[in-house]
C-alpha cells in the first residue's frame, strides 16, 4: 500500500477539480476525507454544508 503524503492528497484534489462526468460538467462534490492510520486528509471544495457521506474502502 501507497504511503499518502499531503502532496499526493493535494494532486488527488486537483485531479478531482479539474475532472468532467460523462456530459462534460464539473463533479459536484463539496468535499473529500482520507485517513489511513492516524492520518486525515480533508478538502472542501465548496463551502461545508449537511452532506450525503460516502465511503470508499
């Protein structure tokens, strides 16, 4: 398993903001949340609000 470094996270966020869905339009997302052991990465995209969670293992 890769090691994620605060680099590696921030290249994810841009990857994600710069990403299109099948018709051409930006992902809707408000934000994303790592952690692996002890450590949390977060991002908003947008301005925090109540948010549907999904999880990804």
């Amino acid at each position: 398993m890769k090691t994620l470094t605060k680099a590696l996270f921030d290249s994810v966020v841009v990857e994600m903001e710069n990403s299109l869905d099948s018709k051409g339009n930006h992902l809707d997302m408000v934000g994303l949340i790592v952690s692996q052991g002890e450590t949390i990465f977060s991002h908003y995209f947008r301005e925090r609000e109540k948010i549907d969670i999904r999880s990804i293992a």
